[in-house]
C-alpha cells in the first residue's frame, strides 16, 4: 500500500503592506464621500427634471438661477485671472523655496 500525502499548493510569500487596512479604509471613504457628496449631487440634478423638459428649461432660465452662474463663473474668472499674473500655482511657491 503506497502513503500519498495531499499538500496545498504553495503560494508566495507576501510582503506586509506598508499601509495595514488601506483597502478597508478607502472603501469606507468611497462610501462615505457617496452617501455625503454624490448622492445630494444627483437629487440636485434630478430634481428639475420632475416638471418635463419644459419645467427644467424654465427652471435653469430663472432669473435667480442666471444670477448664481453668473456671479459663480465670474468670480471662478477673476481668481484665474489674479492666479495667473502672480504665478502662486507653481508648487515651489508653497514650499517657500525657490522654484527657478
């Protein structure tokens, strides 16, 4: 009678992550920023679209709505601009070194 012995098979060892857990956490963080962030977004971006198109239309074309985007996208304007000219988006001026 021949012994036969079943071994599994053998894997490779892993290194320990430098970051224990990080899968956990970052799916935590995904569902967290899904529950705080874009599950408001898409009820804001639905919600004009229970009135058909025509009430959406309207909606977006209020004059209170035209006022927002225009004060959002004009201030967006200006501090590109302002950025722009005084070059504070080169990452050596955050560090305080000298980035030439």
């Amino acid at each position: 009678m021949t012994l036969v012995t079943l071994t599994a098979p053998r894997t490779a060892w892993r290194e320990p992550s430098a970051l224990p857990g990080f899968g956990l956490a970052m799916g935590y963080k995904l569902v967290a920023l899904s529950i705080i962030v874009l599950l408001p977004l898409a009820a804001l971006a639905l919600r004009p679209w229970e009135l058909g198109f025509s009430g959406f239309i309207e909606a977006v074309t209020s004059p209170r709505v035209l006022a927002a985007l225009r004060l959002s996208f004009g201030a967006a304007l200006i501090a590109a601009c302002v950025n722009a000219v005084s070059g504070s988006s080169r990452p050596g001026r955050w560090c305080g070194t000298n980035s030439r």
